[in-house]
C-alpha cells in the first residue's frame, strides 16, 4: 500500500451524491485524508454525507464550489451533460473535469463543443450496486473493478494521467476505450441486461401473482436483483443509447422467438445451453 | 432438532445422484442414520456415492434394488416418466413412489394410466445450484425451500404425509399444487428466467467478444448465473412444457419489443422500472 503518496488531486468537487457520487468521496477520504472534498446536491443528501464525514464542504450549486482541481460529475447522464457547461464556466484552465455516466458519446460531443471546455475526461466506473442513493456508498464500490475513460477533443493527457491515479486509488483498474465503443460495448454488457431483468421480473411477476412468488427458487433471484435499478438512471440511458441499445434487443427478442419456436426441438435447446454455457465461462473466466 | 424421531420410510431407492438425488441422499444420511438408502446410477457416480458415504448400496438399474419402503425417481423428466412405469412394476402396494423433476403433468398423467402404480405422487424441490450432478450435491440444498407436491389419482394420502415428513426432515416446506398450476407456475418462476439468462448470456456474450466480456460488471453475472445449467436437464422440461413456457415467452417477446420501440420515451421506461421495481419488492418480502 501506497498510504503517504500524494493525492493526484488536492480539492475535488463532487456534483451528485448517489451510490457512486458518495462512493468516490468515501474512497478518497479513506485513501487520502489530505484531499479537500466539496460534494454538490440537495441539502438532505448534503446532511447525510457531512454527518458521515464523507465530504469536507457541502454546497448547493456548482456556483458555490471555488477553485478546485478536480470536477465529478456524478448526477444521471443528461444533467450531467448541462452541469458539463457550467462546470467548464466555473473551471480555469488546470481543472480537470470528469463524469460518471453510463454512456459517453452524448457527453464526449458536447465537451468538444464547448468554447473552454478545460480538460474533460468522459469516465464511467463499471461497480454499481442493487440499490442506489448515498445511503448504500461505501469507499470500496470500485475495488478490483474496470473504470474506462473515453479521452475526447477536449482531454488532456495530463489530465487522462492524473485521473488514473484516482482510480487506481480507490482500488480499480483504469481502462481506456473510444465513446462509440464504449456505447456499443455497454448496451450488451449492461443495457441489455438490466432491460432484460425489469422485463422478465414484470412478466413473472404477473404470470405466477404475489401469491406464486413464493415458490420462487434463487434462479429467479439472481436473475431478476437489477430489477430493483432506480429509473431515474435508466431513462436517459436508454435515451442517449438507444441505438446501440435496440440493435442489441432486436438480436435477443430474434432469438428468444427462435428459442419459442424450437421449444420441442430438442437439438435446439442443446445449441442454446452449449452457446450459453460457454459464454458464461469466457465470462467466469474474466473474473478470476 | 426432533433427532430420535422415527425416519418415514426405512429404505429409500434414489434413482440418479445428480444434484437433486445426490443431496436428498446426503440429507437423509445427515437427519436418519437408521434409513437404508440405495443409489441407482451409472458406475462412476455410484463410486463416487458410496465413497462419499451418501449411500448404503450401490446398483445400476431398478432390476436390482429389491424390495424399499420409497422409490425417488431423479432423472431428467423424460426418462422419470419410463423409469415410473419399471418402478410400478417392481413395487409392492404398499411402496411410495415419487419424482423430483420441474414438470408435473406429464408424469402424474402416465402414473394414472399404469395398471399397477402403487402409490405414486409427483414432487417438485425448488433448489437447485448453478452446477448439475452429484460433485455439487449438499445436504443443506432443500434448507428453507418449498418442495412441491402434485398428487394426483394415483396417490394415497398416506403417502403424501410420509413424504411431507420426508421434506420436513431435510429442512424443506412442502406445499401442494394442482399438476396443471404447477407446471403454468414453473414456466413463469424458473423455466422463461432459465431460458431467458441462457439467451441474454449468448447475446451479450457474441456482442460484446471475450475481449469485451472483461468489462462487464456484476448485473451481468448474477442476471446469467443460469447460463450454465446443464442442457440435459433443460431439453426435457422444454419439450413437457412447451405450451405454458410459449405462453410466458410471448408475453416477454411482446414486452421486449415495447421497451425497444419506447427507449425515447421517459415515461415509457418509468412505468416498466416501477412494475419491475414493485414485483422485485413482492419477491423479496417472500423470501423473508
């Protein structure tokens, strides 16, 4: 451990303190004690993370926030991108500004757009977890996991470098990828999945009744625990995305119809089971 | 604990140890150490039974076992429903028979239709693991669970209270159904959620490459845990149930596709995370 090297940013702002928000700031608190960190939203939330000791300064509005050489956008993905232009207003020319959303083009674009946009670095660390709010953050959300940047028009490297320091910080693995493909890459890995659960925990729910529910076995559980995910994430999500997004659920209402018409066809479900089952090894295999 | 309690059935022939026979097994070791029990397999498994203490005596077909007290029918469902009628004709009158598989109708249907089918009831223990056969057998697998019960013209209710103190004593509940609830049931609780982990593991997986895969994070894990359950046991219940798993299927394809043409759409997206979110809620709370 690394206990006395120096944070890689002296003030970081935090703007939105929900599962990841307030996972970043209990992360650097716990890493580096000496790192002033300022966290932005409403003032219930603003209470909770003061009381917690998770955030030195609580504000309001990015209006009150001051220098600082680090801006985290961490609200869901389309008021990040209009908190972007008025991060890059209150940002001199040092300050690095990142995100935390799940898709990356939209924002990526709207960065380069800007007239000063400082140095924006597009992140999104892959943790999360079945509940979201401050009240479930806890500084280890992102220890042994991916967090990819998306460096655009308006990256820096100096910035992207420091950013990685960060992250490697708070446990996880810097990973760097393109907007596109890491849209793309995320409609199948998570978009899909988490459609995918809220869909089926809505027909099963329907078909057994609360009644039937409890002769649910865990498959079911496992299965379905996304579908807990807070809509307020997702709506944007599946808004900016939803090219990628549809692309990814034609191919498996395509499949799930071709598996309908085979129900009887025994060497087809063979194929399904085979397919899937090696996929879920490759999967496994990742994880080890 | 009741430890000194008299077991049900004094001998008990398991006909195949996979999981669920492997850990019925186990169970009735751990709770009656006076109960017989002889294991019906191919040989290595049989080996692998014996040496591991779950079973008294080892044979390789139902010609063999002699006269038992119950005969637990633990193949996949197809082959339950042949073994059925060879059990039937090696019973006494007085001998209890039942199976364990995720289809009902089927084999409560042939058990009617025996000349002689002693007394016969149809079982159904939710459990179940994310690996098949006898290397991942416990006893502790029914712990909490329900276990199903479908009688049906050809059970006697003495057999069914013998065997409800049977799952009492492995820690499961049992429950009774109707053979036609059951399997409507089963279709929406564990068969549409298996079909459904195993497709979305093949999409996300062909769509995202080995390569990608590295990226994914925990929802998709947990939402194909099912992935990798063995097709031999799937093949069986796909075929016995076609026309209820069509049934829940369709009404998942229909669901898909208006979550693919509302992806825009904010409210759209609100309402399927609200009823996703409600039922997940439903779920949990039964299983409390």
């Amino acid at each position: 451990m690394e206990q006395i090297e120096s944070p890689p940013f002296t003030s970081i702002a935090i703007v939105g303190l929900g599962l990841i928000g307030g996972s970043i700031a209990l992360g650097i608190r716990e890493r580096w004690s000496g790192c002033r960190v300022i966290g932005v939203d409403r003032r219930p939330v603003l209470a909770h993370a003061l009381s917690s000791g998770a955030i030195d300064r609580a504000v309001d509005g990015l209006d009150g926030v001051g220098p600082v050489e680090l801006i985290v956008l961490a609200a869901p993905v389309r008021q990040n991108v209009k908190l972007l232009a008025e991060a890059a207003r209150h940002a001199s020319d040092s300050t690095v500004i990142t995100d935390v959303g799940g898709t990356k083009r939209d924002i990526v674009r709207a960065a380069a757009a800007l007239p000063r946009p400082g140095s924006f670095v597009g992140g999104h660390p892959i943790g999360g977890g079945e509940k979201g709010g401050f009240g479930f953050a806890r500084p280890d959300l992102f220890h042994a996991r991916p967090w990819i940047f998306t460096p655009g028009a308006a990256s820096s490297s100096a910035g992207l470098e420091r950013l990685f320091r960060l992250v490697r910080g708070l446990g996880a693995t810097p990973v760097t990828l393109d907007a596109e493909a890491h849209d793309r890459l995320m409609a199948f890995l998570s978009h899909l999945p988490q459609l995918t659960a809220s869909a089926l925990m809505q027909i099963a729910g329907s078909g057994a009744a609360a009644d039937g529910l409890r002769l649910a076995g865990r498959g079911l559980i496992d299965t379905t625990r996304l579908a807990s995910s807070p809509a307020s994430v997702w709506r944007d999500v599946c808004a900016e995305n939803a090219d990628a997004i549809g692309e990814a659920l034609d191919q498996l209402i395509q499949l799930l119809a071709s598996v309908r018409a085979d129900l009887k066809k025994g060497d087809a479900i063979d194929s399904l089971f085979d397919a899937a089952g090696r996929w879920r090894a490759e999967l496994m295999k990742t994880q080890q």
